[in-house]
C-alpha cells in the first residue's frame, strides 16, 4: 500500500489563480500555475519579490485574506485514502482548521515577528500540540520539549519557559521549526525559512530540515529567492516569474542546463568564487512590472536579451522541452523555433 | 511612587500659601477684632515662618492628619473618607462599563474592519466623544427620571441610583476607548504572528481573542488609566450634576464656602489615587508584556 502511495502526489495544485482585487485594479499575484508535489520530496520554489511565490503558499493553506480571493484552479490534497479539494473549503471552516498546523504547517519567513511576542515559545508550541493532537497539558509540554530537542536547541528544559525576544534568531526559527513540525504533519511549507538568518545559521537549518524530513517522512514546498539555498534542499525546483511558471525542472538538470531566459539570468548574477575579480555580475536589465499592469504575450519579454516580435504577441505555453523539463519560452518551443 | 508622593504634598503646601487672602482672618471672620485674628494666627502657626509651617504640614499629613474642617470642626479624613468611597465606586462601575462595551466594540470593529458593521459602531464612538458628560447626564435625567420617572434624578439610594451616572461616564469612556480598541486591534491583526496563528489551525475566535488581544492590550491599558484618571477629575462635574454624595460635590462644596483645609484634603486625596492609578497601569504593563518585564533593571 505504501509503495503505491508514495507515487501518488501528495498535493496536486492544477490552473491555480489567487488575484487581489483593489482601487488600482487586478493584481494577478498567482495566474495558472500547475504543481505537485510527492511524499519525502522537496519542491523549491524560486523567484524574486512579487513573483507570486508566498502567495502561492498561503493559497495552499488558504490563509489568503481580503481583498485577495482565489479566482479558480483546484489544489487537491491526498489525505490517506481520499483527496481533498482544498480550493473548495470553507477557509475558515473546520475540516481546513484541522488540516492547517496539524497536516500541512507553515514556517514563515519572519522568526522575529511570526511568533507571538506575549507567550512563551512552549505556550505556543503545545498550543497546536493539544488543539490537534488532544494532548494534556503535561503530555504536550513532554512533546514540546523533544521537538525542541529535535531541532537541536539546548537545553530545552529551560527555553521551553523563554519568550522569544530572549532567543536569537536562528533559536527562534528552530522553535518556529519545531512548532511547525509538532504534529508531525505530511507536508511543510516553508516560507523563506532561511532569508532572515546570517549564512552559518542557515546551512544549520537546511540541515536540519532535511534531517527532520527524512525522519517525519514529510513533503517541503521551499520558498526562497536564494538559487544556492534551492540547490542544497530540493529535488525539484521550479522557478516563478509575475505570478507564472517559467522553468520546472529536477534540481540537476535546471543547474546543469536552465532552458529560461530568466533562470539564466539569475544563475549568472550569483558571484562566483573563481569569477575575474574586478568583473561586474551580470544583472536581469530593468524591473519587475507592476502586477496591475502585466506585459503583453511573454512576460519576460521586456527584460529579455532575446525578445523576439513573437514573445511580444503571444504568451508561451509551459511545454516539456527534456524529459521532466518544463519551461515556458518560445526560444525551446521546437515548432516555432 | 513615593518622590512623587512628596513632591504632590509640597506643591499642594505651596499653592495653598501664594494663593491670596488671610487664612487667619478668613478664619475669623469680617467682624472680628485685630486680637482675636492675631490668636487665631497664633493657635494655628500661621505667625510661624514658612519652612517650620512646611515641616508641620508634612509630619502631620504623614500620619494621616490632614487638619480641621473650618466649619464643621470635624478632622478633615472623617469627613471624606466616606466621600472617597461613593467616588471610587462610581469611577470603579462606569469604567468597567466602558472597559466591556468598548472590548465588545472595538474588537468587532476590527474583525469586520472596513464594512457597514466597523463603519456603523466607528460612527456611534465618534457621537459619544462629541457628546459632554453635562450634556448626555441632564439629558438622561431629563428622559429617565423626569419623563418616564424609572430612575431618580440623583442622590445615592439603592443600586438604581447608580445606573445613570455610570452609565453616561462609562459611555463617554466607552466612545474613547472603543477607538483605542479598534486602532490597536487593527493593528495587532496585521502581525505575522496572527498569520502563525492561523497557520496552526486555530479558530479565528482564539486568533483575535488571545493572540492578537493580549498585544493590542498595552495602550488599552494606558488610555484606560488615564480614562480612570479622567472619570475621577470628572467626578467634579458629574457628582454635582448626580447630587452625588462624593469627594468631586464635597470639594466644589469646599471650594465654595473657602473651606481650605477640607479642599486640600480632598485635592490631595485626588493625587492620590491618580498616583495608585498610574502605578496599578505600570504594573499591568509588566504582567502583560513579558518584553518590559525581562527589560526591568
């Protein structure tokens, strides 16, 4: 049975659109992105600021507030025997609520600002441990301590009671870790995990995470805009660009061969160790449009070397250009190039 | 708590002496002759120069004597310590009155923030600050008491006395601090940790309620001492509105017929409780942001 399982995608996101409505107009934050992702796998997601990555995240959790509102696409989730439409819940409903913190948990970006300044990190640790695992108080606070212990924070007997301003940041994003993976949930999303912390602390928590992975058995979707951080965690890695896939591919593969004028783009603006010294890093020429105001045919086609009258008319499609190799360029498509 | 203490009685000692007139001769009244003033000056240190007066002034205050009534002759604690009661009492309903229906409100408010619902109980705060404790007092009077003559116009009998005066000072409040309410919810709402919350499942009840209350409660807090503050400096007009038997009426009352030891009593019993107040608020700070209780020297 388990065999047969782990096959089958843990989550299944299909044409998924969360646009935010306002004064100033649409903003089309997500606009037809299809994904899945299976069991003990890690999904990383790349892309700059706005490019539709968190919202993407929150969407699965159906934390998008108002004025944002998922427009249509399903995001189907295998919970056991059955699949869930998640897109169809209620988000404040009570099947979702047991879903969220208890099957799919979040990390957040933030460690100084997600957790609550008021409580003490075991507060708000066996809090999820006793709304969704029915624990008492002391089994939960037993529990809370091994996940601190799991993610490596000494002696936990005594930070269980600390609040968080009086843990650094790289503590308090493993309390965020541990909270997160407190009820051992099958699919963790985790939102810049790593962004806020200097380099030493994050290799410790990509570590970690993906120790922590191996043993709860647990799916990642991985947000980040650090091409070296996806390198080091995920299995696949697709990479957004104004709320579109442009590029999916196994992690080898789009670091062996990114196909996307955009994944090229970013692989070459990471500094070398071996580069020329004095040489400038290339850079992506101009800025990322508004989201009110999308281009025309590609998206891309304003900041890309390689535009052609084509990719200004029309939009490519996300095609297989290699085996597992997505990417959505007109330059890969073989019948128009 | 106790510099300030000091310093209150000081510049009460000293506002008392520049204010012009002669105590003695207050005392003795207009007819009477230079001897019997003189005596009076005498029997009551004023002849006295001003640091050894001072010095009397603080010992007997520190033990708790605060003078003679000039006209009653009864000390001056007997005769507000009661007093001090009815107004506490009063301040201590209406704001609590005000503390329930502006948490009730405010929280509403930010919940359904930005439809008819924030944009309906935003409107009644904004009437009921604009609207003076004087005005909505006489006008509950004037509907209540005179019209429908369910409640009495003022005194202190039974439990129905209470209900107009704390209701019109707690709505007051109410108005102010439901705004507070509302800005500081907003606000807390709007924290990542909120998004946490959510994130780990719990009902938005259990969001608002603990995590994003107990944020939003430091300048609750803050602006509902200074609203107790308020309502007892307030006490001035409202008891005399009420004929609430209170230390506000017995110090306008005092003030009046300049009797001066019974209106330093009662100013300085105001300062007081404006002091314990203020250190109640700094205490409530500590016990609900751990952040200034670890930051304390």
């Amino acid at each position: 049975m388990s065999v047969a399982h782990s096959d089958e995608p843990l989550i299944e996101v299909e044409d998924l659109r969360t646009y935010f409505h306002s004064e100033a107009g649409i903003a089309k934050a997500v606009d037809g992105i299809s994904f899945a992702v299976r069991r003990k796998k890690t999904l990383g997601v790349v892309g700059e600021s706005g490019c539709g990555k968190s919202v993407t995240a929150r969407s699965i959790m159906r934390l998008i507030r108002p004025p944002g509102k998922i427009e249509s696409g399903s995001i189907r989730y295998r919970r056991g025997e059955e699949t869930l439409e998640l897109a169809g819940l209620d988000p404040k409903g009570r099947t979702l609520r047991e879903i969220r913190g208890a099957e799919i948990a979040m990390i957040f970006q933030e460690p100084m600002t997600s957790l609550n300044p008021v409580f003490t990190i075991g507060e708000q640790i066996t809090e999820v441990i006793r709304l969704h695992l029915g624990a008492g108080r002391g089994e939960a606070r037993r529990r809370a301590i091994d996940m601190l212990n799991a993610v490596a924070i000494p002696s936990p007997h005594q930070r269980i009671d600390d609040y968080p301003h009086q843990l650094s940041g790289g503590m308090r994003q493993r309390a965020m870790i541990a909270m997160a993976l407190s009820c051992h949930p099958s699919l963790l999303i985790a939102d810049e995990p790593t962004t806020a912390l200097d380099v030493t602390i994050q290799a410790q928590v990509i570590r970690l995470m993906r120790d922590l992975q191996r043993e709860f058995e647990a799916a990642i979707i991985f947000i980040t805009h650090d091409l070296g951080v996806v390198a080091g965690i995920a299995d696949e890695v697709m990479v957004m660009y104004l709320g579109e896939i442009v590029e999916r591919a196994p992690v080898r593969d789009l670091f062996r061969d990114p196909k996307h004028p955009y994944t090229q783009g970013l692989m070459t603006s990471i500094p070398s160790l071996n580069g020329a010294r004095k040489q400038r890093l290339p850079v992506i020429e101009g800025n990322v449009p508004s989201p009110f105001d999308l281009p025309r045919g590609c998206r891309f086609h304003p900041r890309c070397a390689h535009a052609s009258e084509l990719c200004r008319e029309r939009a490519p499609l996300l095609l297989e250009a290699a085996p597992e190799h997505h990417v959505a360029c007109h330059l890969q498509d073989p019948e128009l190039a | 708590m106790v510099p300030a203490g000091l310093l209150l009685v000081t510049f009460l000692f000293g506002l008392f002496h520049f204010i012009p007139g002669d105590p003695a001769l207050l005392l003795a009244g207009d007819n009477a002759s230079a001897e019997v003033v003189e005596g009076i000056r005498r029997a009551y240190g004023f002849d006295q120069p001003l640091p050894v007066q001072y010095w009397t002034y603080m010992k007997k205050v520190l033990q708790g004597d605060l003078g003679v009534s000039n006209f009653s002759r009864e000390p001056v604690t007997a005769l507000i310590l009661p007093r001090i009661f009815n107004t506490a009492q009063l301040a201590f309903w209406s704001m609590g009155f005000a503390m329930v229906v502006s948490l009730i409100l405010g929280c509403c408010s930010a919940m359904f923030w930005n439809t008819w619902i924030d944009k309906l109980i935003t409107g009644i705060a904004l009437l009921g600050i604009c609207t003076p404790v004087f005005v909505s007092g006489l006008f509950g009077i004037f509907l209540f008491s005179v019209k429908l003559g369910l409640l009495p116009t003022g005194g202190l009998d039974s439990w129905r006395s209470f209900v107009l005066p704390v209701v019109t000072l707690g709505a007051f409040q109410a108005a102010v601090l439901t705004r507070m309410v509302r800005a500081s919810m907003v606000e807390a709402l709007g924290q990542d940790y909120i998004e946490t919350a959510r994130a780990k499942g719990l009902a938005e009840t259990a969001v608002v309620f603990k995590h994003a209350l107990r944020n939003a409660m430091l300048p609750i807090v803050t602006l509902f001492g200074l609203g107790f503050g308020a309502t007892l400096g307030g006490s001035v007009v409202t008891e005399t509105i009420f004929t609430w038997p209170g230390l506000g009426r017995t110090m306008v009352e005092s003030i009046l017929s300049r009797d001066l030891p019974v209106t330093q009593g009662a100013l300085l019993l105001f300062a007081f409780m404006f002091i314990g107040i203020n250190l109640v608020v700094d205490l409530l700070y500590a016990a609900i942001d751990p952040r200034i209780r670890f930051d304390a020297p």
